[in-house]
C-alpha cells in the first residue's frame, strides 16, 4: 500500500512538472547530438532550410561563433549601468505604493499589533501537524520552536492568556486535512492554476495553495469559476519579506513551483528566497523550477542604460529580470538544503514566420529534493551497532 502511494506521488509530480512548465512553452538552432536526460519536447530541426515551417523547434545547440557573439552583445548592453540612485530610491519607492495597494488595513493591522498571537495560532497548528504525522512533542514553525513548556510560559500572563483564547478559537488552517500539497509561488492571474486544479479534482486528498505580490492577480484567481476553497487557497505574499508568515505551517509541502519568479527578485535577496521555501517542504518533496538561462534573446535585446547589474536588468515597465546559469540554481538550491534531481539547459530556437525572425531562446529547467529525515543517532553509534544498514 506505501509503494502503491509512493508510485501515485510521483506519477502526480510527473504530470504536474509536465503541466506547469508546458505553459512557456518556446526555444533554438541546429540540431543537438546529446538531448537532456528528460525530453523537453520532440521537434528537431533536422534540416536548416525548413526553420520557418513550425514556430518552434527543440534541444537546440550553439555553435562556438554564436556562443561568442550572445556574450559579446551582453557585455555590450552591461557597459551603462543604471545610476545608483536610481536603483535604490525610485524602485524602493514604488515598491511602496504596492505594499501599500496590496496589504488590506485588516492583514497590516495583524501584523501590527497582533504578530505575537497570530504566530503562536501558526505554532499551534504546527503541533498538530506535527503530533498526527511524526508524535513528536516539539515542533518548529515560521523559524521558531514551540513545546509545551513554551506554551504554558505564554498563558501564565496576561497576554499569554489572551493568545491562549486565540488558539482556541482557531480553525484549521487551509488545506490541512489535505495529505499531498502544493505551493504555486507567483501564481498571476491563474494560467497554472486552473489546469492544475483539473488534476486535482480527480486526485482526492490534494490541495492547491497558491500567492502572488499582486492583489489584484489574486483576486482575478479567486474570482475564477473554477476556483473553489475546497482545494485551493490563494493568497497575497511577499517572498522577499522574511517576517511575512505563510498561512500554514513549514514542512508540510510536496510540491513547489518556482517557475519565472526568482528571476525579478534581487540577486542579493535570492538565497534568503529559496531558504524560506525550502523550510515549507516536507521532507522528500520537490521544488520545480524554471527560469531564464544565460545569454536568452531577451538579454540580448536589451539597451545600454537598462543593466543593473552583472545579468540583472530593468525593463521598460520598472520590473526586473535575472538570467541564470545552470551552475548558479544548483549552488542556490544546494546551499538551502536541496539535492538536485534535474538541473539542464533548455535551448530553442522559437521562429517568427511571418517577420522570417529567428530568436534564440535560454531557460533552467530543475527539480530539487528536500532529503529524507536522517537518524538522530551519532554517525559512530549508528556504524558500532548497525554497519552499513
């Protein structure tokens, strides 16, 4: 019955990374003689003088010249770089006024003036969590330990009592009768959403969360026909603000999708990014990530004055773009905690046919792991008492 589950697990992640990566769809030139372990896709341009009968063709290779010629014009659009001033002030700025267009009076007066009950609601939860799934007395929520013993310490005054009567009072949490969850991480208007709900209409004990920084990205989701709270829960987040807590508890995740979303984040803020999500996965789940890869036609289209820094962009709409390398997502996902299941270069060649335009298209394509729990043992008690097992 476990093997029969565990085949059901993945046979659900295999079709969901198959999904949702689907939806971007795209990229490149020449045949290549080595395709990636999984196949992206089986169009093969076999022969050059027929690039313009399909709009897309698939396991694209450069050749050394374009290779050279991508990094020449990157190093080229790099020389001007956006003033610091620039950088720093009119962006921080207006990620203000989103803050503030998107953070309801009611969410903000939460965190405000009521984190500490709110947090220990979410500890709570944790304990349940926990007790139904490992028995443990202990648990560790949003980066905080909680016992018994914390918990008596806080209802032994005043305020302590206060957020006791909270904890009594709380439901449970959104999906936490759900035995396999999902996490979409910058969900937008739904485009992933609603396909992955389909599935999960036909997959009983399933259950969708997904959040954007837009309010009104998730408001056009929870308006949706499809949408129903029974299996999905969708809500506004901020990845980037470390004290925003999720509306459940860590470790409980078996599936996120990380898909064209670090790319707008700062590169200084990115590991802090991928930790965070990487303490929501249960162990042995996955993360699914795709993004721009290095040297895309999209970083070569840019214009001197757009660099902000070493391959991060501003385009024209104030947003901004990283393109990554596949060493890069590895170094990141490794030092969160993850190992790598699938980490490759997706090279296309995506054809206007109209315009006779050719556009050499980059992204990563991964899937990282969060490892089994090990042994609390010590390495030399567990090798004196059962070598090798």
């Amino acid at each position: 019955n476990c093997v029969f589950r565990s085949l059901n697990k993945m046979n659900f992640i295999t079709r969901l990374s198959a999904l949702c990566l689907r939806k971007s769809k795209m990229q490149q030139r020449h045949q290549c003689s080595r395709r990636p372990a999984v196949p992206l896709g089986s169009r093969i341009l076999a022969d050059p003088s027929k690039v313009f009968e399909h709009n897309m063709w698939d396991h694209m290779q450069w050749s050394q010249e374009e290779e050279e010629n991508a990094k020449e014009k990157a190093a080229e659009n790099s020389l001007v770089k956006v003033q610091w001033e620039d950088q720093e002030i009119l962006p921080e700025k207006r990620r203000e006024e989103l803050k503030r267009e998107e953070r309801s009076s009611e969410h903000t007066k939460i965190n405000s003036t009521n984190s500490l009950s709110h947090k220990n609601e979410m500890f709570e939860e944790g304990e349940k969590y926990w007790k139904k799934n490992y028995g443990g007395g202990s648990t560790s929520v949003q980066g905080y330990v909680y016992n018994k013993k914390q918990a008596k310490s806080l209802t032994d005054n005043p305020q302590g009592k206060n957020c006791g009567e909270e904890l009594g009072r709380l439901e449970s949490f959104p999906g936490s009768d759900a035995t396999y969850r999902i996490l979409e991480v910058g969900c937008g208007a739904g485009n992933s959403v609603f396909p992955i709900l389909k599935v999960l209409c036909n997959t009983p004990g399933t259950f969708l969360y997904c959040c954007d920084f837009a309010s009104g990205a998730v408001e056009l989701v929870k308006s949706h026909s499809s949408y129903n709270s029974a299996w999905c829960s969708a809500f506004v987040h901020d990845v980037c603000d470390d004290a925003l807590p999720y509306p459940f508890p860590d470790e409980i995740l078996d599936v996120i999708l990380l898909v064209f979303v670090l790319s707008t984040i700062h590169p200084d803020r990115m590991q802090g990014v991928v930790n965070r999500l990487a303490k929501l996965l249960k162990p042995g789940g996955m993360l699914l990530f795709r993004d721009y890869g290095r040297y895309d036609t999209a970083q070569l289209r840019f214009k001197k004055g757009h660099c902000l820094s070493e391959n991060f962009y501003v385009r024209g709409d104030g947003t901004r773009v990283y393109f990554f390398t596949k060493d890069e997502v590895w170094n990141m996902f490794n030092l969160a905690g993850l190992t790598e299941v699938q980490n490759l270069v997706d090279r296309r060649l995506q054809v206007n046919r109209k315009k006779k335009v050719k556009m050499q298209r980059v992204w990563i394509q991964s899937k990282f792991q969060k490892p089994l729990l090990l042994s609390l043992k010590k390495p030399e008690e567990t090798t004196e008492r059962h070598p090798y097992r």
